[in-house]
C-alpha cells in the first residue's frame, strides 16, 4: 500500500501515544539504583552490559525486545552466546511483512533462541478498535497503541528489566540514550547505544549472520508492511518508516527525555 494513504494525526485531537506521561525516575530510592547501575555499568562492552542484564540481581527478570528487523541479529546473537534461553518478546502485530515472520524463525533455529515469545493484540481490543484492519491509514499512532505498545506492556508485567536493540545513529529521539535507562516501571538495558551502521554491518559480517531479507531490497529500516517503504537514493536510514509524518518511534520506547 502506497504511504501517501498514511493520515497526518491531528495532535490538538489526541495525544500521541508516546506523548503521555509514563517514564522517568520520580521515586528517590530508584534514582539512586539507576544511578548505581549506570557507575557498575561504566567502561563495559556490550557483551559486559548485556551480562550485568542477565545475571546477578536480574538473572531471570530480564527480556529482550526484538522486533527481528534488519539489525536484529546483532544483539541476538550477543545475547545467544550468554543464554540462549533468556526471554524473546517479539511484537507479532499481525501488520508485518512474510519476511520478518521467516527471518524470525530463521534466526531462531540458527541461534537456538530457546525462549521465543510471540505478542500479540487483544482480540477484544481488535474487535473494537481496529475491526476491519485500517486503522493505520486513519490514525499511526492508535495502531501503534493497540498493536505494540499495550502488549508489550502486558507482557513485561513480569519483568524486572527489559534490553533493547535501540542505537543513537537511528533517530533523533534516541540521540541520547544511555546504557542503562528507566522507563514504565522497568530498567531498560541499551548494549548497543553507540554502535555506528558500520559496527553493525562489521559484526554482521565477522559471524556470517543471515541478513534480513527486505535489506538487500531498499529497506534498511523495516516494521509494518502498510507504514513502511523502501529508501532512495541520498534518504536518511529510517525515511522509510511512517513516511510523511512528524513520527520517528512506534511509542514502546517513550521518546527522549522519558528514558531518565
């Protein structure tokens, strides 16, 4: 589908998801443990993060985030090598492209994800909500809700912490996360915060990791079949993604400033 069909949100109408209020560190004895974690954290590589995510206070209690996109299988393939068991959410929204879904389950058997755990929206919430599948061409950011945002917040109810794949190069709302963030009730783990595209590509190549398919065809930066589209030439890494509109994040994340 074309991404001009796409709607402009009305921001005076609705507030965009990822607009509310959600994050951040109000209560002081969990600033002073961001804090702590962020001076233990200091000088660690990803593999180190990604081990201080997994083991000690937050062995069992932690979930990685993973959307199976076209950078995915760095981090997978970092967090594999220290437990391959540790807890996959993935976002099926049920908007996605056949080749995300093969990729994942490609991924899955080559990295022994042990633990691979598929969301998706409520039925209720799609019969009331987006009951004949276009509310993405009305309104991004209520899709976003129902299909990515309210599941994933369901299913790190159990969860002391989650890690997540996001980079500062991606946007301009991530151009300053941190290793360590708090976010919704949760620390938020960032291994790759400051990886280059080159980093990646590098990694990529070293363990000879399969490429997401739809790459190779115009798509370095892939989500929702309907809300994305292939880059040209001179475009920036994620011009692709909700095309024509003011909107860099599907709302899981919270934006800058919400991560504390």
């Amino acid at each position: 589908m074309s991404s001009a069909a796409v709607t402009v949100i009305d921001r005076q109408r609705r507030p965009r998801a990822f607009d509310r209020q959600g994050g951040g560190v109000a209560d002081p004895a969990t600033r002073a443990k961001l804090a702590q974690l962020r001076a233990a954290a200091q000088g660690r590589d990803a593999t180190g993060i990604l081990e201080f995510a997994l083991g000690g206070e937050f062995a069992g209690k932690t979930a990685v985030v993973s959307s199976f996109g076209s950078e995915s299988a760095v981090l997978l393939h970092l967090v594999a090598a220290i437990d391959p068991n540790t807890p996959i959410l993935f976002l099926n929204t049920g908007k996605l492209f056949g080749e995300t879904l093969r990729y994942r389950d490609r991924l899955q058997e080559q990295l022994g994800l042990g633990d691979l755990r598929s969301l998706a929206p409520h039925p209720s919430d799609r019969a009331t909500r987006d009951p004949d599948g276009t509310l993405w061409s009305r309104d991004t950011d209520a899709c976003c809700d129902f299909r990515k945002v309210i599941p994933l917040r369901r299913a790190l109810e159990g969860f002391s912490a989650q890690i997540t794949g996001r980079k500062r190069f991606q946007t301009r709302e991530r151009a300053n996360i941190l290793p360590i963030e708090y976010f919704e009730g949760h620390f938020r783990f960032n291994p790759l915060f400051d990886w280059s595209l080159a980093d990646l590509e590098a990694y990529i190549a070293k363990h000879d990791l399969p490429r997401h398919p739809l790459v190779d065809d115009g798509y370095p930066s892939i989500g929702c079949m309907p809300c994305t589209r292939r880059v040209a030439a001179g475009e920036g890494y994620r011009d692709g993604r909700w095309s024509g509109l003011d909107k860099d994040e599907c709302g899981i994340h919270g934006v800058d400033g919400e991560g504390i």
